[in-house]
C-alpha cells in the first residue's frame, strides 16, 4: 500500500484512536489490499463485498471479526480515500444478543483461591472487585488507588474516557497485602517483566485459564467473565443500574441492562401479574347445580 497506508496512519492518529485499534485496522485494509493484489484506491464496493465474502464463507469468520474489517474499509473509503459510498451501511453484520457467562459466587472464589501467585491473585481480584476490564487493571499505576475516598481512577478506558471505579475495604486489604509483598519498582500497580512496562492481558488469561482448570469451572474462563460476574452480583444485591452503568463506563443504560437477564434474584423479586389477580386463587364453589327453568 505504501503512500496509502502512510495517510491512512495519519489519519488514524489524527482521530486518537487507540494504537491497538489503529494496528488492527491497518492489519485488515492489508488483508484486503493482499486478497485482491491491487490498491485499495482502485476498487470499490463490489470488490469489498467479494472480500466480506470470502472471510464469511472461506475464512469462517464470525460476525464480530467481520464487524472488525467492516469498520476498517469504512474508516479507509470514508476518511482517506473520502470515498464514503463504497462501503454500504447493509454489509455491517448483524450480531447476535448473547447473555454474558456469569460465575456463581461459590465460583469465583474457588476461581481466585486457585491462583498461586500473590500478584495474579491481586490482578484477577481487582477485576472482580472492581469489575475493571483487564487492560484497564494491567494499566493501573499506584497513584491511582485512592484509598481516602476508597476510589480507584481508572485512566484512558475504553474510548479514552477516564473514570472513577469501586475500592471496596477488602480489595484494599489485598492490595496493601501484595504491595508489601512484592514492592513494585516503576508507575505501574501490576508491572510486566520490566518495571516500566504494565503487566500484559495476555499473560492474565493464562494464569486464569489454569486456574479454572484446576478448580473444576467448566465455564469459558476469561478475565472478562470477571467483570461480568461483578455487575451481576451487584445487581443481585439490589445496587441501582444506574449506579452500575457508571462503575463500569457504559456509554448506554441498554448495555447495562443485559445483566438483569442474567440475575436470577433480580428475576425472582419481580412480581407476576397473575398473582395480583384474586379470581385465578377462588376455589370453585361447590353446591347443586341449578335446575333448568321449563321452557313457556
């Protein structure tokens, strides 16, 4: 792509997008430039579609990974090439609602007592205490636990918002604990294998994955099924959606309203409309049936 991809990088900066959606999205125009061996400034609309095609069919990509290149071509044509006709508004796929995999609470403590490591155990706490997505936990930096107003900054989430997220007494407690253990060298809460770099999500995932295998959770275990797990257990507990949505930097309250779907207390305090109506309860009056009157 040369020249094209240059502009394309710009353009992708000058929007601030997050490095690791602008690697993404230049990884997918490659593809496509690389599938059709031409310029992306010389195709259009039919060789996009052939492209969405052949993932879908050949590739066996999902809706989700489809949604990815979609909202990569789209960003191309309407902001580089400022051909925005190109890519149509009905080749965005259309992505099945799932209810989201939630633990037990049973579950998620034998989930955390599995994890050896003090630090991990500390890392995967936080993401269920807090209910922080893993890239937001692996990129907290001392200073961002507050621990007089109990808060913790959570700094560039996703969107490149910054907001405030549950400290509750208990995390604390872990966090002093694995602080005086490890005394952590460089900004970083949770550093990687150099001090000045943050623990990776990736390096996460795998110390979870074994743990769920050793406790016996057959559940797709993600660090993300933590953060789940922690909006569901609010809501069982009656904590108000609105106050959920905040905790969790949801842009839309129809996010955060997928988890009453999942809260079995939540489903089981609300009332039935057939219970209000006393008519459905009467017994059925016993006595002899009345006698026909003859006819005249």
């Amino acid at each position: 792509m040369g020249e094209l991809r240059d502009r394309m990088e710009a353009d992708l900066r000058l929007r601030n997008l997050r490095p690791s959606t602008q690697q993404s999205y230049l990884g997918c125009v490659h593809k496509y430039a690389a599938y059709h061996m031409r310029s992306p400034a010389e195709m259009g609309e039919e060789q996009v579609r052939d492209f969405l095609v052949h993932l879908r069919d050949h590739k066996k990509l999902g809706p989700s990974s489809l949604k990815c290149y979609v909202a990569a071509l789209k960003f191309l044509y309407a902001n580089t090439l400022r051909r925005p006709e190109v890519v149509r508004p009905w080749l965005q796929p259309r992505i099945p609602k799932k209810l989201p995999v939630v633990l037990s609470r049973a579950e998620a403590e034998a989930l955390l007592n599995a994890v050896e490591s003090i630090k991990y155990r500390a890392v995967l706490m936080t993401a269920y205490g807090s209910g922080l997505r893993i890239s937001e936990v692996c990129r907290l930096q001392t200073k961002d636990v507050d621990s007089s107003r109990m808060l913790l900054h959570v700094c560039e989430g996703k969107g490149g918002n910054d907001r405030y997220a549950l400290l509750s007494s208990g995390l604390l407690q872990v966090l002093r604990t694995y602080w005086r253990a490890q005394r952590p060298a460089g900004p970083y809460l949770f550093p990687g294998q150099r001090a000045d770099r943050p623990l990776t999500p990736e390096a996460v995932r795998k110390v979870q994955h074994k743990a769920a295998a050793h406790s016996g959770i057959g559940k797709r275990a993600t660090p993300h099924l933590l953060r789940h797990s922690f909006a569901t257990h609010l809501l069982d507990a009656g904590t108000d959606i609105r106050t959920i949505q905040a905790l969790l930097g949801h842009r839309s309250i129809r996010t955060t309203q997928l988890y009453a779907h999942v809260s079995p207390e939540h489903i089981s305090r609300v009332k039935s409309p057939l219970d209000t109506l006393q008519t459905q309860t009467k017994p059925q009056a016993k006595g002899k049936p009345r006698k026909k009157k003859p006819n005249r």
